[in-house]
C-alpha cells in the first residue's frame, strides 16, 4: 500500500471515528422506517407529520428527520431523529405530511402519509359541515376544538367534503393522499407556506446539525391572554 492510499484510509477512519462519537449526533435517537413508528411514538390521540430533512457529513452523511408530534389535547412537541437513507429520500416529498397517527377511539394506527389533521377528519366527535356563503360545505371543528386548524398549520385553507371524501377512499386503498388539487407535500400550496426541506432553503446540499439542535426537542409555551379564560395555544385560542 503506497503512501497515499494509506493517507486516504487514514483520513477517511477519522472521519468515521469523528462522526460516530460526535456528541450533538449521540444524543438523537434512531428511527430507521415506518415500521418502528408505533413502539417510537405512544399515547393518542398522535399524529406525527415531517417537517424537514437534512443531512450532516461530507464522505459519510447521516440523515435527520425533524417531526411535529401533534397530541391535540397537550402542546406540540418538535423531535429530530436520525434515519436510514431510504426512508429519509423515500420520504423527502413527503415534507408536511403525517407520516404516523394513532386513534384514540380504538388505537388504530396508520403510517399511510396524508395531510395534516387527517386523523380528526369526518370524525363528528370533532366537527361537522358548514354551508359557507359560496355554497359549498367545508369542515369546521367545535368550538373546543377550534385551535387545530393552528396545530395543523393550515392557515386560512379549509377541507371541503369533496376533500375528506378522496382522503378517505386514498387511505383505505393504502395510497397516500396530497389533496384534490395537490395542497400538501413537497410543492403543495398550503404545506410549501410553512415548510421546506433544509436541503431546498439555501444552495448548499448539507445542512448543519448545529441550527436544527437547538429545537431538538421543544415544547411551544401555552401563554394565557385576557380577558376570559382562554389559553393560546400556538397562535389560535382554546376556550377552557
């Protein structure tokens, strides 16, 4: 072995010891695939969506996904874990999506990605149609439950019947569902307003490990406003 192939080997085991005991990347837990979703994440109601991708190295990459762990009846918490590189570029579309969800009603769990908020859809427990002024019905959650729209990031879009009847017949079917005219994932209208890849925000490919850390795990405040007995929860209030 000449002297330049052994500084090659040299360079590139450093490179694997620097980043196997990198501190910032010993901490984050591992979540390699769908499969793992419903013994990683407990408790429902849950809905997980994927709010960005990166990725850390240079000749050896690791891959981060950042979730929103959204209970609905507690605040949203924010996680990043590391992945495999095949669930981590089978899923880069699917930025903004949930990913896994859990019933409270029976405990059924799905990893079929679909739009935020999915699991409360057509349920009557949450809500029901309104005909709006332009005739056409859209859902609207109960007044308990009139902050989701927040949680769920939506803005000022709102399901129509036609919607939850599609998301529906996609989720049965086993096929994941982006909306009737594309809203959600990578490019949709409503996901593109709130979410991006890291790998899309600037021209370089890798993005650091050290600005996703800082919210490695966070837990948005819940801030009391006045007058009455409300708490804000993420920008919308909740009547207590």
């Amino acid at each position: 072995m000449n002297k330049i192939s052994l500084y090659i080997l040299l360079v590139l085991l450093f490179l694997g010891l620097s980043k196997s005991f990198s501190p910032s990347e010993q901490k984050i837990p591992s979540l390699l695939g769908e499969l793992y979703f419903e013994t990683f994440f407990t408790g429902a109601p849950i809905s997980v969506v994927l709010t960005d991708s990166f990725q850390t190295g240079f000749l050896i990459k690791t891959y981060f996904q950042k979730y929103k762990i959204i209970h609905g009846f507690k605040p949203s918490e924010f996680i990043i874990v590391k992945t495999s590189q095949t669930f981590w570029e089978n899923n880069l579309k699917n930025v903004g999506m949930s990913l896994f969800r859990r019933n409270e009603r029976d405990g059924h769990t799905s990893t079929i990605p679909m739009p935020p908020g999915s699991l409360y859809l057509g349920d009557p427990a949450y809500g029901s149609f309104e005909t709006g002024p332009s005739g056409i019905e859209r859902w609207t959650f109960y007044r308990g439950y009139r902050h989701f729209p927040t949680l769920f990031e939506w803005g000022a879009w709102r399901p129509d019947e036609e919607f939850i009847q599609k998301m529906e017949a996609a989720e049965s079917q086993s096929v994941p569902f982006y909306g009737s005219d594309s809203e959600f994932g990578e490019g949709g209208a409503v996901t593109s307003s709130v979410f991006k890849n890291s790998y899309d925000k600037t021209p370089r490919a890798i993005a650091g490990l050290g600005e996703h850390m800082r919210k490695f795990w966070h837990v948005p405040k819940w801030k009391r406003v006045a007058p009455g007995n409300e708490t804000k929860v993420n920008g919308s209030s909740e009547e207590k």
